[in-house]
C-alpha cells in the first residue's frame, strides 16, 4: 500500500500554491465553472530563452472530462 498523504485543506494549498509554484514557477488555479470548485491547476515554466512547458494537475474525479489533454 502507498503512504499517500490526506488532501490538502483549503488553507494547505493556498500556501502550496503561493509558495511553490506561484512563487518559483507561475500557476493559475483551474476553477470548475458550474461548481466554482478549485479542481486543480496549471503551472508554466520557461524552459529555454522563449520555449516554455506547461503542466496541469487535477483531482482525479475530474479526469476524462476533457479539462485538458
């Protein structure tokens, strides 16, 4: 079985998202818009001078949902 840590409160991913990805990176937070419920978000990145990446995380339940693929 895997050691998987609880979902973060509200709170816990706020300062997550301030602090790592928000304060290193650039992120945005991905809003459902029916619910206005966080359900992940999407992080940039400059990986050469002018080549950027970008990666998005979602909770699960909301895979296959065509958010982002």
């Amino acid at each position: 079985m895997l050691n998987c840590e609880p979902p973060y409160d509200f709170e816990k991913t706020k300062e997550f998202l301030e602090s790592f990805y928000i304060g290193w990176h650039g992120a945005v937070v991905a809003v459902e818009k029916r619910s206005q419920k966080m359900i992940g978000y999407i992080i940039f990145n400059e990986f050469d001078p002018g080549v950027y990446e970008m990666g998005w995380f979602f909770n699960r339940s909301y895979w296959r949902q065509g958010y982002a693929y």
